[in-house]
C-alpha cells in the first residue's frame, strides 16, 4: 500500500515508518498539516494516519478540507485525545477509524488494512464505498455524505453494478439485461438520469454509443 502518514511526533514517527516499510508498504512521512491536502490530490494514495495535535494546525480540520475537497481517501486517526466527544468529532469530520494512543502496533496494522478494504468494496457485509457514497447491498440503502439517499430498487441495483465494476464501461446491453427487468417499463436512460439528480452528476459517465461507467472523484 501507499500509505500517507502525518505524525509530528520523532520517535512515533520513525517507529511507525519503520514498522509500515517492513510490512512492505511505501510511506510518505509529513509533520506539518500544511501541503496535505495538495499531496493528496496531487497523488493516489491507499490510506491516511492522521495525528490530530500538528504543530502547524489541527488534524480535524485538515480531515474536513480533505472531504470537502471531493477526497475519499481512508483516514485512520491517531491520537492521545480519548474523550467520546473527540471520538465522535473524529468520525463526523470524514474518519474511518480512531485509535487511542498509545496504541499496540498489530492493532493499527489490522485498523488499517480493515478501512483500505471497506474502501476497496471488500468488507464483510456487502459494504461498497465509492467517493462520499456508502451502499449497503444487504439492506439496499445509499448513503451520500453520511445522509440518506432514496433510492428506487431499479436504481440502486443499477448504482450497485456500476460501482462494483467502477472504472470498467458497461454496455448499454450489460445494464439493461442485468438490471432493467425491474424497471417496470422505464428506459435506461431514465433511470441514468434520475440517479445522478440523486448522487451527483459526475459519478456516472456516459461512452456515447457504448454505455456507463462510475468514476471516483479526483480519477
């Protein structure tokens, strides 16, 4: 993995880096929250460790800029700041794990390679992320941003497929035969249409001629 570590701190600095490169992960090390988020759209990387005591700034609100900005990127917090407000704080400001410092190193490796995976759409439960989305195909429910998205059974299935394959077009034919046999006689295009007045524009792009497919933000 390509890891994005920002930690202040020398001796927990050099301890993690040294740890995540024998784990054969490549790590870009930075003690200031200043340039963060311009790394970060200006490269891919597979997950964050977020320190929130920088000495330049404060990690939840860099995390904020972060999500505002469009980036999914998983973020796993570290901290010594161990109250339930500051917990909650963290996950309401776009975290995908919180750890107590001081903190046993199997369980930051195992945190970490959890929210790469829910991120990946490989999570125990049919969990799929994709941008500020969160589909959960068990329950058929979408999340946008942590709020509710409605969405019909021919949507989200189509959603679904799009997101499973994300990257990869779907041909108009691909779709229509694997989802529209709900659509209760509505055209493909239709239900395109809805669906991105529900999720955002950008997500879903369109191969003239061809057919579908789901982009991240930033890709």
């Amino acid at each position: 993995m390509n890891i994005l570590m920002i930690e202040d701190d020398l001796a927990i600095g050099r301890a993690l880096l040294a740890v995540l490169q024998d784990e054969g992960h490549l790590v870009v090390w930075l003690r200031l929250a200043d340039g963060v988020l311009a790394r970060l759209q200006q490269e891919n990387f597979d997950a964050v460790l977020l320190d929130l005591g920088l000495p330049d700034g404060d990690g939840g609100t860099l995390l904020q800029q972060v999500r505002a900005a469009g980036l999914s990127v998983p973020v796993l917090i570290m901290t010594a700041r161990d109250s339930l407000q500051d917990r909650l704080n963290g996950f309401n400001t776009g975290a995908d794990d919180y750890l107590i410092k001081p903190f046993e190193i199997p369980e930051l490796l195992v945190r970490l390679r959890a929210i790469v995976r829910r991120a990946n759409g490989n999570a125990d439960g049919g969990g799929w992320s994709f941008g500020d989305l969160m589909l959960d195909e068990r329950r058929m429910q979408v999340t946008r941003a942590g709020a509710p998205v409605a969405l019909s059974r021919t949507e989200f299935a189509l959603l679904l497929a799009l997101v499973k394959d994300s990257g990869r077009v779907l041909t108009r034919a691909e779709l229509e035969q694997g989802v529209l046999p709900h659509s209760e006689g509505q055209t493909l295009d239709v239900h395109i249409s809805n669906l991105r007045k529900k999720i955002g524009e950008r997500l879903i792009r369109t191969v003239r001629g061809v057919g579908y497919f789901a982009q991240r933000p930033h890709e």
